[in-house]
C-alpha cells in the first residue's frame, strides 16, 4: 500500500504530519509526504494550482491530508485524474 501525507499551509504542519503517519501502524506500506514547493515563498496566500497538478502525477492507495491539502488533493482529483482509493480529510479549510 502506498500512503501520500499532505500537509497544511504552513510549514509548521510538516511536523505534524510526520509524526501522524509515523504513530500509525500500516504494514508493508510505503510512505510519502509532501512537501509543498510554496512553502519557500508566499505561504500565507498560496497557489495551490501547481501543488494539485504535481500531485495529479503520483499514486496513491491512501491520502491523509490536512488542511490545504485536503483542497490540493481534492484538485489532483478533479483537474489531474489523481484516483487514491480512499482519502482521510482533517481540519477541511
């Protein structure tokens, strides 16, 4: 199984993300998480058009996304053709 972590807006998230994933226990899984590329600019007002097409290229049995990111997976799957099999939403902006 492949999981792809999404976090949030702000960088903060990064960390919080990780440590979500790593206190779950899914075996033989492959792990991902994001790390958003606006970030290294404006992340208070960010452009999430880019973040959802480069996630439209990867692959994923399960998403776990939080805040922004559940928008930036939501995107993926409409504009990119993302196709996760199941996808987990928290704090939804």
């Amino acid at each position: 199984m492949k999981l792809l972590g999404l976090p949030g807006r702000q960088p903060s998230t990064l960390a919080q993300m990780e440590a979500l994933l790593a206190r779950l226990e899914i075996g033989q899984t492959e792990t991902e998480i994001r790390r958003h590329d606006f970030w290294a600019a404006d992340w208070s007002n960010p452009d999430v058009s880019p973040e959802a097409e480069a996630v439209g290229q990867l692959s994923a049995d399960l998403v776990i996304a939080k805040s922004i990111g559940t928008l930036i997976a939501l995107l993926a799957v409409a504009r990119h053709g993302f196709a996760p099999t199941a996808c987990v939403f928290i704090a939804t902006p």
